[in-house]
C-alpha cells in the first residue's frame, strides 16, 4: 500500500463521519461534502491517485 491508497481509506471515513452528521444535524450541505469525500477517497484508494489528480481528471472529464 502507498501512502495515497493510505490516505484514501482515511477520507473515506472522514467523509462517511461528515454524511453522518449531516443527516443527524439535518445539514444537507455537511452531508452532500461528506459523498464527495468519501468518493474521492474511495477513488483515490482504488487508483493510488491524489485528490488533485482526481479532481482534474474530472474537470477534464
């Protein structure tokens, strides 16, 4: 495992933390950013990628 894959595991649950609180606290916006977390963190595990690198990948998407 790279320190990327690492990383990724970490925002995916940070990011299913984040989703949690937003629909305990009712917060669509805490809970819509804990999904994207969460995915890039998903994608960032499987590819070993950064989130920058994801992130452009999409936008060139």
């Amino acid at each position: 495992m790279n320190k990327d894959t690492n990383e990724g595991t970490w925002k995916q649950i940070k990011g299913e933390f984040k989703e949690t609180y937003g629909e305990i606290a009712n917060d669509e916006s805490a809970e819509a950013e804990g999904k994207k977390d969460k995915l890039f963190g998903e994608i960032q595990e499987k590819y070993g990628k950064t989130k920058d690198e994801i992130a452009e990948a999409i936008k060139n998407w």
